[in-house]
C-alpha cells in the first residue's frame, strides 16, 4: 500500500507518507495506518508486524491497528498517554478474544508502535521491535525501546562473553521478550512527556524489515534537503530492494516531515494573533457604544429645556385638598396666583388676618364693657321707676356676654 496526505487544519505543515513492501516472503503480515482525530488537532499513526503464519499474522497485525485507532478515537480522556495505554491494553484483548473464538489462530501475535502529534509535541507508545526514528540536523536517533533479544545478545558481546560473529548468527537475535499476543504485556516503551519538534525533523516508523539498511542510509535519505516524505519512503524500499537480502522480511515505512517552523509555535501563533484581533474588536466596539451613549445624553439635555416654554420659577404652594377643601372660585383664583405672581397670596394667610382683626375688635368691646361696668351706676338723681327691672336685664345681658367674651370677670358684676 501506497499513500500520501497533506494535514489540513492546525497540522497543514506536516505531511505523512507510507508504503509495504513485501519482500521475500508469501504473505504481508505488516499493516499500518494514519488518521487525524480531534478536528484536525492530532495525528496518529500506527503500525504493526503480525506473526503467527498460515495467515495468522496478516489477522493479527490488522486486530491490532484497527482496535487501537477505535479506541483512542473514542476514548474520554484528552491525557495522551492514559489514551494510549488504554488502546493497548484493549487491542491485547482483542487478540485474546479472537484467539479463543477461533483456535486456529492460536500463537497469533504482533508488534506495535503508535506516534501521537500535536502541538504540545510527539507521544507514543510501543511493543515488540518495530522502530521509532528521529532525523534532526544530520543525526538520527532511535526513540522507543527495542523488545527483542538484540539488545542482550549485543549486551554480551560488550562484554566479551559471545564474539562478533557468534553476536550476527545468533539464532534467537530475532526473538521477541514483548509483543501483543492476548496475555499480560511483560514490557511496555511509553514516552513519558511529550517530545518537541522543530523544523526539518523528520520521524521514520518502520517494521524490522527496515534493518536491512544501515543507520546511515536512512540518515542520508532523511537529510536531503529537497526530500518529501513520500521521496523518503520510495527511496528507502528501494535501497531495501536494491540489497537483495536473502529471505528479505516484509518491510513497512511511514514517513512525517515536520515543515515549516516548531509544531508548537505554527500552530498557537496564528490562533494567539487571531484571538487577540477579535478581543481588540470587540473591546473598541463596546467602547464606542458608551462613548456614542455619552455623547447623546449630554447632547438631548439642552434639547428637552429648549422644547419647553419658560416656566415661572416661584415656589409651589403646597396644600392639602383634604384638610383645606376650596370652592370652585377659590381654586380659580389660586390658578390666576400662579400666573400672577404678584397677587400670589394664600387663601390661608388671608383669612387668618380677618380673624386676628376681629378677634381683636371684639377684645376692644369687651374691654370698654367692662369699665362701664366698673363704674358705680348714679342713682342719686334718678327715682325708681318701672325701667328698673329693664335696666336689671340689661345687666344680665351684659354680664352673660362679658361671661362668654372675657370668662371670670363677669362674676364681678353680680
């Protein structure tokens, strides 16, 4: 299988490429795959290399990928790493289920490598011996653990205790310590934060057919400056080809070439600028709405003073209907005091000067009355007559107004 894409989204300045080759053998028990997850914000990549035989392998290595990528698509976590060890564990499962569904698969089995990329950096997660590269700046370097017996036998020849010739025929050098076969996984190789990219890295996924070539020819081909990742992986199958390596492993080769600037920076630089463009707008919109408010309201005051006739500025009489009621006439010439100020004078401070004025004139009676009263009557000259009991009457009278006008003063009369 043979393909290429361009990422779209916040990952358009990767591109990612992958091929098979079947080599010497019967069957392709490799089987990779690559999707986008999380609206463009990620790339997976998975690969696996099946054994088993009698197609067994074939089964297994795609088990593998497919229940991985199903799984960390719909898993409810954004950790990277609970996600993939979580699509492990299940995709281990899977193999144990179709073991005991189908017997004949029984020995089944598969490496697998995963890669996560986003902006926060590089993840992933691996069994077995399928390879994880990093070309940066002329060197290459192997990320993920190998889980073969390689790495003992090439302990001991260190040593000295196996020389180099017995290390390269070594007939367990191919054997796995780890793989996904449906039982406990003895050795996991998990990143343990992720690992930042730069421009021009380029990251090389392939199966252990890829051992064919030297580190340095994958380096040569990696570094090329005008290399893309679809050159990338057709140069490297056919420097495999071009070895004619007896009984040639199947070999699968995914390619990612980092592009343009750091992942982390091409991706948050352009949302940073865009965001602070649309709070800059909405902040000058909200400002501009108070300021026009502002301005309007200092604007409408002049207008509503202006629309209104000149009013008289005096102070309101303020009185109560209820307490002082008024007759329709009252209450016509308390409006013309309102248009007149000159004339505006209470009802109320009118009628109390008519009181105080009679009030007064009644005391001023009452006062000549009761001198008069004071006075000995002269009956020297006068003879009783039948006007006496008149003038008897007259007192009384006298005497029950002065009793009603001046109070105690009248008991002197009696």
């Amino acid at each position: 299988m043979n393909s290429s894409s361009s990422i779209p989204q916040l990952l358009q300045k990767i591109n990612i490429s992958q091929i098979e080759y079947l080599g010497d053998r019967q069957l392709q028990e490799d089987f990779s795959s690559h999707v986008l997850l999380d609206d463009g914000r990620g790339l997976l990549a998975v690969l696996a290399d099946g054994m088993g035989g009698h197609a067994a392998g074939e089964v297994a290595s795609r088990l593998v990928v497919e229940k991985f990528i199903e799984t960390f698509r719909s898993y409810p976590s954004n950790n990277i790493s609970s996600r993939l060890s979580a699509s492990l564990q299940q995709a281990n499962a899977c193999i144990s289920a179709e073991i005991h569904s189908n017997k004949s698969l029984d020995g089944m089995g598969s490496t697998l490598v995963a890669v996560h990329i986003s902006d926060f950096g590089l993840q992933w997660i691996s069994v077995g011996d399928s390879l994880l590269y990093l070309v940066r700046q002329n060197k290459i370097k192997r990320l993920n653990a190998d889980h073969s017996m390689q790495p003992i036998i090439d302990e001991a020849l260190k040593l000295g205790k196996i020389t180099e010739s017995e290390a390269a025929q070594h007939p367990h050098r191919h054997a796995l310590r780890s793989a996904v076969i449906g039982q406990e996984l003895p050795l996991i190789d998990i990143s343990e934060s992720p690992f930042q990219l730069k421009k021009g890295d380029v990251i090389i996924i392939a199966s252990d057919g890829i051992l064919t070539l030297h580190e340095n020819d994958l380096l040569a081909i990696a570094a090329e400056s005008k290399s893309t990742s679809k050159n990338i992986v057709s140069q490297i199958i056919n420097l495999v080809k071009s070895k004619k390596q007896p009984k040639q492993d199947n070999t699968t080769v995914q390619a990612i070439c980092i592009g343009q600037g750091n992942l982390k920076k091409s991706i948050k630089a352009p949302l940073f600028i865009s965001l602070c463009v649309l709070l800059a707008g909405l902040s000058f919109f909200l400002f501009s709405n108070f300021f026009t408010e502002r301005a309007s309201q200092v604007v409408e005051i002049p207008k509503e003073v202006s629309s209104e006739p000149p009013q008289d500025t005096a102070p309101k009489s303020v009185s109560n209907p209820k307490n002082s009621p008024q007759s329709p006439e009252v209450s016509s010439s308390s409006n013309k005091k309102d248009l007149n100020p000159s004339n505006n004078i209470s009802d109320d401070t009118a009628k109390k000067t008519d009181i105080s004025k009679e009030n007064l004139k009644k005391k001023n009676e009452n006062s000549k009355q009761q001198n008069n009263l004071k006075k000995p009557p002269d009956r020297s000259n006068q003879a009783p007559s039948a006007e006496a009991p008149s003038d008897s009457l007259n007192t009384k009278q006298d005497s029950s107004l002065n009793k009603g006008a001046s109070g105690p003063k009248s008991e002197e009369v009696k």
